[in-house]
C-alpha cells in the first residue's frame, strides 16, 4: 500500500501532484492511500510505504471537468472522497471521456457530492449571521458557522465582495476567514466562544424572518430544506420557527376570518373597461358635474393610467377670469384639486397680491391627468406632449362652453397652445389681450412654476413682479369687460 499524507483536508494541490505521480507510475488504485492529519502521522509511524511518487515523468492530460469536479469534491467530508478522486483519474487515461458518462457510479457518485458541496456553500452565503464586536482598530463583524462541507475558503470570496467595507471574520471548526478592508486571509480553526454570542442585530432578524412567515404557507417540509435544521442553532430568527409552526394553524383560522384585503387600486383600473371614445364624444356635458364625472373615465390618451384620479376645475361656473394651468401635480393628482402643490401655493400669494380673490375664479388645467415617470418613491413632472394638450381640448373646450368667462388667463406655453390652439411665444406675447377666432379673449403670462424654478433671487424678484403685473391686467379687464 502507497500512503501519501497531504498538508489538510482540502489541499488540493498537494493530492494533484501525488496522484499525478501515482498514476504514472502505475499505482493501482487499490493500493494507494491519502490520509491528513493525525491519520497521516500514524500512517507514517505505523510501518506502511511511505508516500508520494517515485518517479515524475511524461505528460498526463485530464479533461477540465474532472479538474473542476475533483477541485470541489475534496471538499466533501466523505472520508473515501480521496480514493473516488483517484479512482477517475486512474480511469480516465484508458476512457478519456468518461467524466461525460453520467450514468457511470463513479461519475454519479462524484457528481451527487460535488452538488453537496454546492449547496453547503450556498446554505453558507445565507446562514452567516455576522455580530458586531469591537477591537483595536474599532468596529469588526464576526460570525461562528458550521458548514456541512468545507466550504470556507470557496465561500469566503462572496462575502469580501458582499461586505467589502466592513471588517469581518468567520469562525469555522475547519477554520477561519479574515477580511480586513483589503486583503482575505485564512488562518485555523477557530472556536464558537471566540465569537459573540448575541448582538442587538438579533432582533431586527428575527422580527424580519417573523414579518416574512406566512402561517398559511406552511410547509415544514419544504421549510427543513431550504433552512436546514443542522444551521438552526447558529440563525437567531430560527428560535421562533417552533413558536411560528405550533401557532400556524390559529394564525391561519384569524386570517381566513377576517375580511378580505381591498384589490390592488391600479389594477383595477387598469382592468376597467375602456370608455367608447364615440361615445364620450356623443356625451356633451350639461353642467361642471357631469363634466366632472367624465374626466374620472376618460381614455382619450394614456395619461389616466398612470394618475391617481383626473382632475378637474374648480371654482363657480359663472366666474369672470378663468385660470388654465398646464396639468396636476404630484400634490394635485393626489387631492384630486387644481393647484393646491408649491405652484399653486406661489399662485395664491400673486393673487392676493394683485387683489384678486381665487374663490371667484374658474382654476383649471390644460391636461387633466398627472403625467409623471417614477425616480425611487418620488414621481417626477413631464410635460405633457402635443398629442396629450390635443386630446384633452375636449374637455377644456366644454369648460370654455360651460363658463363663458369674460377672460382666460393661460399660465405658460402648454395652457397657451390648449387654449390659443398654436404654440405661442409666451414672453413676447403675454400680458395683451388676444381675440380667439372662437370669440374668447385670452392673456397669457409664465407659469408659477417657472418662478419657482429660478436659481437667481433677482431674476426671481423681477419675474414675479411681471406676473403680478399680468395678473393685475387679467384683474382689471375682468371688471372693465
Ligand atoms: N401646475 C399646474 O399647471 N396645475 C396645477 O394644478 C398644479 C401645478
């Protein structure tokens, strides 16, 4: 018998180099041995043949994926899985393509363990529970982690990368991992009492893992699998699981009594049925009201899926000045008001500022829904397009109708093309009356929210000086008109 002692369990290039030798000296594999540790030592002492390969000569190529199997096999605390890596290596060189016989026992055999190792490595990037201690040079993670197979140094990479900003150590009875910023190292096994034992970290685990247990998704089965029961000592949020399971089936009777959660409001809509545009063009609106529930069901442009609800004017139906914003706003869409957001609240001031009192005043906009795209939780203003003004003329103009105020003020380019049907040029244009072809006399003038979004506190003086202005105009035309 051929004895050949490696420097550890997982020392992988020490077993290449001796079987690599064996086999081209021809040692069978029934007479060859690897052992580690204190199995090595008495092997040494206890009279068998010592070691490692005679001679080392010529060339002996293996197929890539006996290298990748054997690379994780070794890692396997099956303590024939030297002998199995061997026994493919000895046959591969009369059956070169037997690593691709999945049927072959060896194969199954070697296949079945590397899977093993995987799934211990993967069950290791999710049990870690790293707890908080402190040294000389200040904050340092440490976790204590049995793993099924030897999956340290393979694993340890992961959480470098996961957690590459904070000073860890894992605690393995193989042995231990050491990140500090820059550099992993690995040094010998260490001991479950050099780890803490319990951090506050504990709590926000457990209260997670509580929070995510369904009661009526249990399946214990299923939920041994995926957590098995061998990490449960080590995970804090495993000390409920008995807690959780035992109180399931009450917690499931509650649940099923209670009334049922209300649907999803989006998609509901999204799943209403889509108004007959013909018909909402028959359905001339007799008063503010009717046109009010209309614009709850429009579907003239996309706009509606997206906001929360349409919103439309507000104020008397026999006001003199008609206000015509561009579209709601975040607050506005969420009220479900014209101008109740920082423009309108900029707005209101201009208003008292040039005497006019925005209870008799018909505020309204050109676009009836919030166009908005999402940035984390906040939803950004877009201008409404060409085609969207377009498509919502129909309400405005039966608000124009249904008013007949003896002026309308549009607030910046978008209410200007709804209400003059052109695209105007709002500072070389504002602030005169201007004849509709339709009969109605329009003044422009900027938007409040243009204001708002001045940088230069001059330019923003002056800015709203000339709206106040404008505002006094729109003001005195009313009382004149
Ligand atoms: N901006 C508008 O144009 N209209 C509103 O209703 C709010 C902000």
């Amino acid at each position: 018998m051929r004895t050949v002692v490696l420097a550890s369990e997982t020392d992988f290039e020490g077993w290449k180099t001796a079987a690599r030798g064996l086999r081209l000296e021809g040692v069978e594999p029934a007479r060859a041995r690897f052992v580690t540790g204190e199995a090595g030592q008495a092997a040494l002492f206890g009279g068998e043949e010592a070691g490692g390969p005679q001679q080392e000569a010529g060339a002996f190529a293996v197929p890539r994926a006996f290298v990748e199997t054997a690379g994780n096999l070794i890692l396997h605390r099956a303590a024939d899985r030297f002998d199995l890596m061997y026994r493919l290596l000895w046959r591969l060189r009369d059956e070169p393509d037997l690593m691709r016989v999945v049927s072959d026992p060896d194969v199954a055999a070697a296949a079945e363990r590397v899977k093993n190792v995987s799934r211990a490595s993967h069950k290791m990037k999710a049990f870690v529970r790293f707890r908080e201690t402190t040294d000389a040079d200040g904050e340092r993670w440490v976790a204590w982690f049995e793993p099924a197979h030897r999956v340290l140094e393979k694993t340890a990479p992961f959480f470098a990368r996961r957690f590459s900003t904070m000073r860890w150590s894992i605690l393995t009875p193989d042995g231990t991992a050491h990140w500090d910023g820059q550099f992993l190292t690995f040094g010998p096994p260490g001991r479950q009492d050099e780890a803490p034992q319990e951090d506050e970290v504990e709590d926000f685990w457990r209260t997670y893992y509580a929070s995510t247990f369904n009661p009526a998704r249990l399946r214990t089965k299923m939920m041994q699998s995926e957590m098995p029961k061998r990490y449960w000592k080590n995970l804090p949020e495993a000390a409920l699981i008995q807690e959780l399971v035992a109180s399931a089936v009450v917690r499931t009777d509650v649940m099923v009594s209670e009334p049922a959660t209300l649907p999803n409001e989006r998609f509901q809509r999204l799943r209403a049925p889509v108004i007959d545009r013909a018909a909402t063009d028959e359905m001339v609106p007799s008063d503010l009201a009717e046109l009010g529930r209309g614009v709850q069901g429009c579907r003239r442009c996309p706009l509606w899926r997206d906001a929360t609800q349409g919103v439309c004017g507000q104020g008397p139906a026999q006001a003199r000045l008609m206000i015509v914003g561009e579209q709601p706003g975040d607050q506005e869409d969420l009220a479900g008001a014209p101008f109740v957001g920082p423009a309108g609240r900029l707005l209101d001031a201009a208003l008292v500022e040039a005497g006019i009192d925005r209870a008799e005043t018909y505020l309204t906009n050109a676009v009836k829904h919030f166009k908005h795209e999402p940035r984390g939780k906040q939803r950004l203003h877009k201008t409404p397009n060409a085609g969207e003004v377009q498509a919502c003329r129909w309400w405005l103009d039966h608000e124009r109708k249904l008013v007949r105020p003896r002026l309308i003020l549009a607030l910046g380019a978008t209410a200007g093309l709804a209400v003059l049907g052109r695209k105007p040029a709002v500072q070389a244009e504002r602030g005169v009356v201007i004849d509709t072809p339709e009969g109605d006399r329009v003044l422009l003038t900027v938007h409040p929210a243009y204001l708002l979004r001045l940088p230069d506190p001059e330019a923003r003086r002056r800015e709203r000086a000339a709206f106040v202005a404008d505002l006094r105009k729109a003001k005195d035309d009313t009382i004149r008109a």
